[in-house]
C-alpha cells in the first residue's frame, strides 16, 4: 500500500494475522485498490474545485458526486488502518529499531524527494494549467496536495515508536479478547467502540468548522493526524490482539446492517452531493453535528464492508496485484502531476462529463503506471519514488 510498502517476505508474513488460516490475498487486492480509487477520486475533485472554471457538468453530474462522496468516506480511514496492522507486524517481526529505521528510509526518502521534484512541478500546473493561484508552503513554490499521507504517516510511526508495545493488552488476556471482540463489533464491548469512535469523530469535525479556510499546512497536517489516528489505532490493535483475520472478513449481519443505517445518512449530509439531491448545500447546526458523529463510524463500517466483499472476489494471488503493490508507492506520488495535466484539457474532449471522468481516470494511471517502470530500473530513482529498490519477480518454482 502507499506509504506502507514491504518487501515480498514482509508481505508474506503480514497477510498472516494469527498464524493459523493462511494467507489473506484479499488484503493485498485491498491495498490495490485503495491506491486506485485515489485516481478517479483525483480527477474529480481537482475538475470541480481546483480548475478554473471547473469542468463544465462536473458538479451536476450524479454518478461522479456520488462516486466522489462514496470513495472519499471510506479510502484514507481504510489505508491508514492497513498501515497501523503492517506497522505493528513489522514491528514485532524486526524489532522497533530496524522498523524504525526502515520506516523512515521508505517514508522520508520518497518526500523529500517527491516534495522538491514533483511538488515544483505541481505547484507550475496549478498555476498554469489549472488557472489558480496556490499558496505553496510559507510562499515556496511547493504544492503539498497529496503528499500530507507521508507526513501523517511519519508522525504516526514515531508515536507508534514511543508506545510500549509490551504495555499494551495482549491476545489472550481479559482486557484483549474484551477489545479484540469489539474491534469486531460483537461482545459486550461493541456499542462502547462504536461510541468512543463517534465522539473522536465529533471533536475532530468540530475542529475543522472552527479553523480558518485556508490555514498553514502544519495545522492542516495536525487535522489530518488527529482524524486519522483512530484508523492507524485500530490497525495496530488488530495485529496486536490477532484479529486480523476476523476483522478484515467480519461475518455476521450486524456490519451490512449497521452500513445500511449510516451510509444513506452520510450520503444525505455530504455537501458536494446535497445539490445534486435537491437539497441546499449549507447544514443546520443540528445536522452538522450529526454528520460529524457518525463520520468516522461510517467510513469504519465501509471500510470492513469493502474488505469483506474483497475476501469473497479476491481470495486468490493475483501477478496483477503483486504489481500494483509493488509500484504503488511511485504511482500514488506520480498521479497528480498527470491528473492536473488531464484535467486542465479535459473540457476538450466531445463527450458527457462522465465518461469524460472515465477516460480521464485511465489516462492518468496508464502515465502513473509508465512513469513507475521508468523508475523502478534506476537504483537511485526507485528509493526516491517508490521508498526501495524494485526488482523483477522472479518466476515462481515449479512444484515438487
């Protein structure tokens, strides 16, 4: 996954949560797919509130506000609780010094890099090519846009650094199975969760109303660190308490039901999708207080869904998402130089604007996806862009 990545023996080892069923292939599908769906995610976004004027039909489009609003209430809550379960696993596996080590070169490297090549190179097209005037960091001319996720992800591991692992509740004490149940949303303990959850949720969205519009990228980045915080928690618990195969293909009807109390709600209260429903735009303080409860709740619930159904359609190994978990790191870094670039022509192709978002969604990840083998052959260039040296995959043994 992005931000997250691991060595194929790693990999290994990670999609094993208790040791007892195997490998979880479906969890390697997951972390393809939540790097894919930034792209289309991208597109639109940057279509209707970064060009100007924005892509004509855009806004009233029902299919992209609505698949917009869709990916954007689960995907980061999603990756961020992989990364909080890989973290803890490689912790454990290669002690907290050579995790921490790893951990910094995989992360640090590919920002810096990435911040001083491609975020000069975004900050131009924003200007450029999409008409705005960005603000950069403190007046540098550096775009910051989707880089935070290294930044968050940094903060998360020296906090991660600093917990004493061995204080935390183990498997098969009282306190660990109490709290590996309600990770699981059954036991005595689920509802409790649930509501320390919402109440996170509320002080984080009520956080983000008092802040300024446009504010200094620290506390933007402190914003983006204390809403995911949860995610990453709840993703080293998992591991910790041996979970993880429970709770990334959670049984039982009380998650498809609990999805199908929030996600309309949600849905209804998101305000890129309220015009397109007929509704006015602006909440009532009343409801905005409601949306910011069940944020984080909602996008828990979708994430295990999504998980859930990707153990039903991917239980198998698949080359193709070796691949893409292998390049993820490089295709994320790379996808917005070419998603402000396809956006910028985008009014020029002759068609609806949702194939127009289509089309321009797979422009960008076939370039993400070549600028990513452009990179992986140069030593130098791969632990810029992708946090490590990509070597081929050798072919598979023959079996005995």
């Amino acid at each position: 996954m992005t931000g997250s990545q691991l060595s194929d023996q790693q990999g290994r080892a990670g999609t094993r949560a208790s040791g007892a069923s195997g490998r979880m292939h479906h969890v390697d599908a997951a972390r393809a797919l939540f790097l894919l769906l930034g792209i289309p995610f991208h597109v639109g976004m940057i279509a209707v509130f970064n060009r100007a004027p924005a892509v004509p039909g855009f806004k009233q489009a029902g299919a992209i506000v609505f698949s917009l609003t869709f990916i954007h209430a689960f995907r980061m809550f999603a990756f961020f609780m992989l990364s909080g379960y890989f973290a803890a696993m490689v912790r454990e596996k290669r002690g907290k010094r050579s995790w921490l080590e790893d951990r910094l070169t995989r992360l640090g490297f590919p920002l810096v890099g990435s911040l001083f090549t491609l975020g000069v190179l975004q900050h131009f097209f924003h200007q450029e090519l999409l008409g705005e005037t960005p603000g950069g960091i403190h007046g540098l001319p550096l775009a910051f846009d989707h880089l935070w996720f290294l930044c968050v992800l940094l903060a998360f591991v020296g906090t991660f650094y600093l917990v004493p692992v061995d204080r935390l509740p183990a498997a098969g004490s009282r306190w660990g199975k109490a709290i590996g149940e309600a990770l699981c949303l059954s036991g005595k303990g689920w509802l409790s969760f649930l509501a320390l959850l919402a109440l996170w949720s509320l002080g984080q969205g009520a956080l983000e109303d008092v802040l300024p519009r446009q504010r200094a990228f620290e506390i933007d980045l402190l914003w983006q660190y204390l809403m995911h915080a949860p995610a990453f928690a709840i993703g080293v618990l998992a591991f910790r308490l041996r979970v993880g195969e429970r709770l990334f293909d959670l049984p039982g009807s009380r998650l498809p039901l609990l999805a199908a109390a929030l996600v309309p709600l949600y849905l209804m209260l998101a305000p890129l999708l309220r015009p397109v429903l007929g509704l006015s735009r602006g909440l009532s303080a009343e409801w905005n207080f409601i949306g910011n409860l069940i944020e984080l709740p909602t996008a828990l619930v979708l994430s295990l869904l999504a998980l859930r159904l990707l153990a039903r359609v991917a239980d198998r190994p698949s080359r193709t998402v070796s691949f893409l978990v292998d390049g993820a790191m490089a295709i994320y870094l790379f996808h917005m130089v070419f998603v402000i670039a396809t956006v910028a022509w985008l009014p020029r192709l002759p068609l609806i604007p949702e194939i127009q978002w289509l089309a321009g969604s797979a422009l960008v990840l076939l370039l993400s996806l070549a600028a990513f083998l452009a990179v992986r052959g140069n030593a130098v260039l791969a632990l810029i862009y992708c946090g490590k040296p990509i070597a081929p995959r050798a072919p598979a043994a023959a079996p005995a």
